[in-house]
C-alpha cells in the first residue's frame, strides 16, 4: 500500500511537470503585435513633419507602458522636447563616442512650431523608450 502510495504521487509529480509546455504567442498578443507592426509615425499634417520610428517595441512600450495620452500638458512635453532632441542630435554628430545604430539621424525639431500634441507626445516617448531600452541617460535640467 506504501509503495502504491508513493508510486502515485510519483507519477502526479512527472504528470505535472511534463504538463508545462512553452506558451506559443498568437497573433492575437500585443507583444507579438508590436514586433510584426514596429514602425511609428509621428506627424502632423498640416505642418508637413513626420518622423518615421522603426524599432521593435517601441509601439508596445507606447501602448503598454508609457503614461496615457493626456497625462503631460503639451507644454511641459515641448519644453522637455525641445532639450532632449538638442541632446540627442549632439549624440547623432558624434558617432564615436555615442552608438551610430541607435543616434542615426538627427531630429529637426523647431521649438518655436506648434507641432501638436500627438507628435510632442510620442517624441517624448520616444526618448523615455531609449531611455529604458538602452540605459541611455539624457541631459534634462534639474529642477531649481
């Protein structure tokens, strides 16, 4: 009866391991979504700009993990803007000391457009994704 015993929870302890299998994504995840559809716009229009954004998951971080649309004023994400992509076009024209793979062109943002909302937001985003994805540390003024 022991060893009936034993022999049963032996064979529940190999069902329940051998029962765990690897998780395919389907189409339907949004990471797997993310990774098909990597490629963001960011335009406005009317004002004929446009940034085009091909890196993989980028758009889940926007949809998944960034602050809603909304949470910034437009202001503070002009201003925070406006410093950031001076800093990120210093690292565009210095390609030995800063990764040439992750600064490939420079950002001809105008702090005196109002480029709207929707492009000041994803820029900005778009800056806090480096941020996380490569451990990049931006120049932003300290608060007084």
């Amino acid at each position: 009866m022991k060893n009936l015993l034993y022999t049963l929870l032996l064979g529940l302890f190999i069902y329940s391991c051998s029962s765990t299998k690897q998780r395919k994504m389907s189409s339907g995840d949004a990471m797997n979504d993310s990774l098909v559809s990597d490629t963001v716009r960011i335009a406005n229009d009317t004002l004929e700009y446009e940034i085009i954004i091909i890196d993989p998951g980028f758009s889940y971080f926007l949809a998944a993990i960034a602050r809603p649309e909304g949470y910034y004023t437009q202001s503070y994400l002009e201003n925070k803007n406006r410093i950031l992509v001076q800093d990120y076009n210093y690292r565009v024209r210095q390609p030995f000391q800063y990764n040439p793979e992750i600064y490939t062109e420079e950002i001809n943002y105008d702090s005196q457009i109002d480029y709207g909302y929707d492009v000041n937001y994803k820029l900005y985003n778009y800056f806090v994704y480096l941020s996380r994805k490569y451990g990049e540390r931006f120049s932003v003024p300290t608060r007084l």
